[in-house]
C-alpha cells in the first residue's frame, strides 16, 4: 500500500493594511498631515508616476511584515496614482518612497524618533523632514554619500524632489509651490473660492449695471433722434 505523505508548506504571509495607532495625537497635527498631503497630492495631480499617500504602512522587505513605518505623507516618485492598502516595495519595483514627511505630537519619544530616521535611512529614503508645530521647528536630511545628512538651515530650504520651499518666519510651517502658491487647508481653499466667486459675482453686477446704463444712454440718444425727425432735423447732419 502507498502511503502519501502530505508536505507541510509554509503559511502565507500577511502584511496588515493598519497598525492600530491613530494617524494623529491632536487637531493640529491632523490638519498639518492633511494639509502636506493634500498639497503635494495636488501639486502632482497631472502625473501619473507620483504616488501621495499618507498615513500609508510601507514594508520596505518582502517576506518581513515586521519591519514597516507608516510616515504621516511619503511621495514616490515613478509608481502609479490608485488605491492601496499599504506600500509593499517588491510590487512597486521595488522603489522606496523618496521623500517623507513626519508631524511631531506630544507623545512622540525621542527614542521614537531615532528609530523613525534609522528606518528612513536604511530603506533609501532622499528626504526625510521633520516639523513640531508645538516649537515651530523644521528640521530635515537629505541623502548623499549613502547616508541622510543634516540639512543646517531650513528656513527658506527647496527641496530638492518637489522644488517646493520652506518658511516658518510667520510663527507656522508654510509650503509653497514652484508656481509661488502657497499649501492651503481645505478651511483656507474654501474661504479663497468663497472670495473668488463672491469677486466674481461682483465683477457680473457691475457689467451688467455698465449694460444697462448703456442701453439707457442710447434709449436717450433714439428718443433724441426721434424728436429731431419729427422737427424735419436729420440727426446725422448735425
């Protein structure tokens, strides 16, 4: 009799979409995610090969659900836009994000911290910026020789990917655009399309009251025509 013996093969490894912690401590960090996100995601909405996500769990190894990160905004550049459940780089060609974005909040450790640059190092991060709304301070590294090196003077940085540039003179961090826009919150971009549309309204008003004034100066202009005609006086001959 043959005896089958069955082979024991190896389970399937899951890599989970969540790692059970928020996206934020507190409003403010939120809105700075969004707000970083949301401009970077705009700023590339034409391009097909750059991928915005943030709060998005990345595993940099294939075989490793252990070793990830979720950075509150990451940008690839040559992958495609569309919806993931996390960043696995072997099926993106195994490209790493090359720049990240981190929000400090109050319960953000200082051995946190270093372990979030160790990971950003190792796994070829470009870029990696950090900013603490509570001290108003950037801070951020940009790749050579292998390695992240301190970028000494922040204030008024470009960086080198998004060609975006850095302020915090005004008390906040502000990011603006190549074009010299600066990154808005959905709050702010509502209140700007308010505007525009309120001067848009205005600018409608005051063509169509310039219309009517028109038409009222050549309603007077026929009238005084007319009553020339009747005197036997031809307008034009005058």
């Amino acid at each position: 009799m043959t005896v089958t013996i069955p082979t024991k093969t190896s389970a399937e490894i899951i890599y989970p979409d969540s790692d059970g912690k928020p996206m934020s401590d507190n409003t403010k960090q939120f809105e700075l995610i969004v707000t970083i996100q949301g401009g970077i995601d705009a700023l590339y909405k034409d391009n097909e090969n750059v991928f915005v996500a943030g709060d998005l769990l990345w595993y940099p190894v294939e075989g490793d659900n252990k070793t990830r990160q979720a950075p509150d905004t990451m940008v690839v550049f040559g992958r495609p836009k569309g919806y993931r459940g996390s960043y696995q780089q072997w099926l993106e060609d195994n490209i790493a994000p090359q720049v990240v974005f981190e929000i400090i909040s109050p319960g953000n450790r200082l051995g946190e911290m270093f372990k979030l640059f160790k990971f950003y190092e190792n796994y070829g991060v470009e870029e990696y910026y950090v900013y603490d709304p509570e001290d108003n301070e950037l801070i951020g590294w940009v790749r050579s020789d292998g390695q992240l090196n301190y970028i000494e003077s922040m204030e008024g940085w470009v960086s080198p990917r998004l060609q975006t540039r850095f302020e915090t003179a005004s008390g906040d961090l502000e990011i603006y655009r190549p074009d010299g826009l600066k990154f808005l919150s959905y709050v702010e971009l509502s209140r700007q399309m308010e505007q525009a549309q309120q001067q848009m309204e205005q600018e409608r008003q005051q063509m169509e009251q310039e219309r009517q004034e028109k038409e009222l100066v050549q309603q007077k202009a026929d009238r005084l025509s007319e009553k020339l005609r009747e005197m036997g006086i031809n307008p034009e001959d005058i």
